[in-house]
C-alpha cells in the first residue's frame, strides 16, 4: 500500500476509535466536561481518566482484566498501553484461571504485555529504556507477602509504594523537561479504612521531593465493565470474594501524583484564570456604574 494511502487509514480508524469513545464516555460523564458544582464535591463520580492518545503504562496487573477492559471497552483501543505482570507468565496463569483470555483479547487490542516487572526498578527492564508515559497506573498496590506482624506489614507495603514513585518519576512525560505533549501522571489506586489508612500515602508521596498530589477521587469498578480486582496470591475459591465485592466495601480512592512543577503551573494558572474573573467582573461592574449614569443623565 502506498505510505499516502496507508497513513489515511491509520487516521480513519484513529478518528473511528475516537468517535466510540467519545460516544461511551459522553453517556457516563465526559472527562473533559467541567463537572457540575456540587456540595459534595468527595461523591462527585470521576469518569475513566484515560484517553486513546495517552501512553500507559500499567504494572502490578493481576489477572490483568483491568487491562482488557480499558482496551476493549474505555479507549478502543490497547496500541498505547504497555501491562506489566510482576509474575512470570507461568506463575501469572496458575494463580488466575482468566488470566491467558484477558491477555489474549489485550492483545489482539494492540496492547503489549510484559512479565517480570518490579515496579520499584523500572529502569531494570530493557523493554521500558527511553519510554515515558502520559498514565503510570498502579492499581491495590500489595506486596502480598503474608507477614501477619501488622507494623511490619504496613512498612513492606509502604516500601512498595515509595520506591514505585521513585522509579516511575523518571518515566513520566513532562512539557517542561523533554517538550512532550502531555505532563504524566501516576495513579494509585488504594483500599481505604483500617489497615490501608496506616499506610500514610499522602505522607509517602510528599516525602518524594519532585512529586505532588494534584488530585484524589472515589474509584468506581463499575465504570470498568469486566475489570475483576485480584489479590496478589490469586484466586482463592471460598476465600476471595468474587466480583469485586473486595474493594467496593473499602471505598476504593485515587491518588493522582504529578511532578511539583506541574502543581505551581495549575496554581499559577488558576490564579491567572481567577484574576480574568476579577477583571471580568470589574469590566462588568464598571459597564452597569456607567449604563447606570447614562439613564440618569437621560432622566435629568
Ligand atoms: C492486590 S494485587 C492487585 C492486582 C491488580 N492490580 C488488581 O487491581 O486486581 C497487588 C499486585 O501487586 C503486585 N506487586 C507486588 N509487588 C510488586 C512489585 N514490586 N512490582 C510490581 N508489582 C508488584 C502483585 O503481583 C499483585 O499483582
């Protein structure tokens, strides 16, 4: 096919995967629509924060359902996401019996799966070298280590959590440093109530000099249909719980982490946008103060 020919098609199915994702994501919520103010701004339901040009990076996949379904039915498409396993692929089939039919429809999305990945050394895996992504999505975090010493077990996980940011920092876009398009985020999405809160995130993630929460939300499974959350020892029949009834009774909530810099940019601009409203308000004020002297000039 010639290069002219074949670069249309590619644009046609890019701007056909985009139309069906603005079609689904308009009838949830649009996450680019400013959502309605509310009182209750912590209820406010976050639609899918993800879109099909952002490059993703998922690790700590389990039976890597969440990857499957942000392929096959949020974004259309898995030509930008890279999901990670921390397993070897035979461990990873053993412990989830879904696992090889998750990955099978991923990829035929045109997503790319990688095994073996810690995500505290992201910089050991050869497949990753000089990437950056828009998304780094780390969803339960766990170490699954079984330590049934309680301070010991938080200390393991917030482990897990410090040295993930650490590494994934240096795989995050960013307009400033290297010109990309986008500023990348980090999503970590937790349990909340007793242990979880133990785990100080909001204190690890400030204890990282370069990094800043930008903003946090409810995650809602439901907005993933076929995204089935798993523990890190797998499926345990009589002992997990299916579906997702796990995390749903935990409140589940999301962590958006981004470079600092990118924190001062969005205050700065908030104080510029803000400032217009002021100035906007006096051009208004001033306007009705002189409509106001002209009727009276008018009346005299
Ligand atoms: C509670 S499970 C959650 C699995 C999956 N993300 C989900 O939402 O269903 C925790 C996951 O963290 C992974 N994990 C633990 N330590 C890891 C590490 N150092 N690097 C990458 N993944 C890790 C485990 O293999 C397991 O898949």
């Amino acid at each position: 096919m010639p290069k002219a020919k074949a670069k249309l098609k590619t644009l046609l199915i890019k701007l056909q995967q985009e139309k069906k994702y603005r079609a689904t994501t308009s009838q949830t919520l649009h996450p680019y629509k400013k959502p309605k103010p509310s009182s209750n701004v912590r209820k406010q339901i976050k639609p899918p924060p993800y879109h099909p040009d952002d490059n993703i990076l998922l690790v700590g996949e389990g039976n890597f359902s969440f990857a499957r379904t942000l392929a096959e039915s949020i974004l259309y498409t898995g030509h930008n996401i890279i999901a990670t396993s921390y397993d070897t692929k035979e461990i990873l089939i053993k412990k989830y019996d879904d696992a090889q039919s998750n990955i099978n429809i991923f990829i035929e999305c045109g997503g790319q799966v990688l095994y073996q990945v810690d995500a505290t050394k992201l910089e050991n895996c050869k497949e990753l070298k000089n990437k950056r992504f828009d998304k780094i999505v780390f969803n339960f975090p766990h170490t699954g280590l079984g330590i049934k010493d309680q301070d010991r077990n938080i200390l393991a996980n917030q482990l897990l959590i410090h040295s993930f940011l650490k590494s994934s920092l240096n795989f995050l876009t960013s307009r400033k440093i290297y010109s990309d398009n986008k500023d990348g985020e980090i999503h970590i999405t937790m349990k909340t109530g007793l242990p979880y809160d133990h785990w100080n995130i909001r204190k690890l993630i400030k204890s990282i000099e370069n990094l800043g929460i930008k903003e946090t939300f409810d995650f809602n499974p439901n907005l993933y249909p076929g995204y089935e959350h798993r523990r890190t020892l797998g499926f345990k029949e009589g002992v997990s719980k299916k579906g997702n009834e796990e995390i749903l009774e935990k409140n589940p909530r999301t962590f958006v982490i981004v470079m600092k810099e990118v924190l001062l940019d969005e205050e700065i601009k908030r104080n510029d946008d803000a400032n217009d409203e002021d100035d906007d308000s006096f051009v208004m004020k001033s306007k009705k103060v002189i409509k106001g002297k002209k009727k009276k000039n008018n009346t005299v």
